[in-house]
C-alpha cells in the first residue's frame, strides 16, 4: 500500500510530485514569458491603424479591459493569492519584454501603406495586444476580419458559427430574429 501511494507521488519520469504546488501548462524548464504572445498581430494592427485602406476599421476596435490591461494595484489587490496571479503577471512581464525589443530595433512599417519606422508608446501597445486577444479570429487565419467583429455584439447571442463538412464556416442564427432588429 505505501508502494501504490508513492507510484501516485511520481510523474511519467519516477521523480516525486509535489502535491503542494499548482501543475502548469509549461514545463520546468520554459520560461513562462515567453508564450501566449499577441506580438505578431498587434504589430500589425498598430502598422496599419493609421495609414492603410483598414485605417478605417482598425480605429472602431477599442481595447476591451483584461486583466493584463489593469493598474498595477488593482490587478494585485483583485487576483492576489488566485490561480491568475502567477499568470498575468508572467503576460505583463512577457508584454513588457516584448515592448523593450520592439523599442530597441526597427521595425518596418512597408507593404500597404507603410514607408517607415513604427514608434508607439507602451499604452498603444498594451491596447493592441488586448484588441487582438479579444477580436482575433481563429478560422480565418488567426486574423483579425471586419465581417465577423461586427457580428453578435448584443450581452445576448443570436448567431453561432460552426464549420461545415466542406470547412466552410456557416453562421446560424440561434434565436428569432426580427424584421428590422439587426
């Protein structure tokens, strides 16, 4: 019987578990900050927000208010002591981290309407990974598309999108919609 409970205290390797301490997606040896990045997208977003034929659409998507966007003392006071507070806090160092290499190289604003170097501040940056965490849409390319962020805004949903047998997403509606109401 002791033999059974220490083979429960061992992971796939025979080493002892310790059942004191949180699992985690991430393995002892990768460093928390480096995944879950917005980076990409938000680099994007932030290229073609003011001088791109998306100028006009980038600028109606406003920075929804997640955790990683919260004043310091309020994120603490609220999350202090749950499971997210190890973990957001990982996000603001790991945006952070990204927002310092960003500063210290160039990036190129080329294709369309680009021609130059992009210079924002940490605000603008923050606001975009949070745009992007909140509107990206993973069927279509891990991208960011007009028609779908303008559908389903109510607190009630009327439409579900699914993929079909053909991998071709369809939207249905879920509840009655009437004539005029969207």
């Amino acid at each position: 019987d002791a033999q059974d409970n220490d083979d429960k205290n061992q992971d796939s390797e025979g080493k002892k578990k310790d059942n004191n301490t949180a699992s985690t997606n991430c393995s002892s040896n990768e460093d928390p900050t480096t995944s879950d990045t917005q980076k990409e997208l938000a680099l994007r977003l932030l290229q073609h927000k003011h001088s791109s034929d998306w100028s006009p659409f980038l600028n109606l998507l406003t920075p929804h208010p997640l955790p990683w966007t919260w004043p310091r003392h309020f994120r603490q006071a609220v999350l202090k002591g749950t499971e997210l507070e190890h973990v957001v806090e990982n996000k603001v160092k790991r945006i952070q981290m990204e927002y310092d290499e960003i500063c210290t190289s160039v990036v190129d604003v080329g294709g369309e309407g680009g021609g130059g170097e992009l210079s924002i501040s940490f605000q603008e940056y923050l606001d975009a990974t949070s745009i992007v965490a909140s509107h990206v849409n993973p069927w279509f390319g891990v991208s960011i598309v007009p028609f779908n962020t303008t559908l389903n805004w109510g607190s009630v949903p009327n439409v579900e999108f699914d993929l079909d047998e053909d991998e071709v997403i369809v939207g249905k509606t879920i509840q009655r919609i009437k004539k005029g109401q969207e």
